[in-house]
C-alpha cells in the first residue's frame, strides 16, 4: 500500500514502475498536521502489530496462490526459493 498525506504537500515525483509494480492500493490522507503526526508516532510503537506470514517453498507456489484464492491466507504469503 501506498499512503501520501499532508495538507500541503509538493508534486509527486515521478518513480519508475517497478517500485509500485505489485502495489494494490494507493491512499491520500487528508487534514494530517504535524501534530496528529507527531501523536501518531508516539503511539504507534505501543500498539501491539504482530505480522502473520506464511511461507511456502518457491515450487509450493501453485498451492499459495490457491490458498489466496479460497481466502485461506491470514496475513501474507511468502515464496521462499
């Protein structure tokens, strides 16, 4: 996911393709002011993310991407070669 947000914020720059080749979605955050950031990142380290990741060996692939279809997946899947 890619988040833009500030109320004044400059052009985007432009950056190849391949940065953003996989990416499903962009957002904009509007209305953001350095202090909701400011408040934000001092709270965001208290907040307990635990990533879910599963792996799968690189020949396995067949069988994550039907595991993703089913909706079977929690969390990401991972290809390891």
């Amino acid at each position: 996911m890619l988040v833009l947000g500030g109320i004044y914020m400059s052009p985007i720059p432009s950056m190849p393709y391949a940065l953003l080749w996989l990416e499903r979605q962009i957002r904009s955050v509007a209305n953001l002011t350095r202090e909701d950031a400011r408040l934000f990142l001092e709270v965001a380290p208290k907040v307990p993310v635990v990533p879910e990741v599963e792996r799968y060996p690189l020949e396995a692939a067949n069988e994550a991407l039907e595991a993703l279809r089913q909706g079977r997946l929690r969390g990401s899947a991972v290809l390891v070669p």
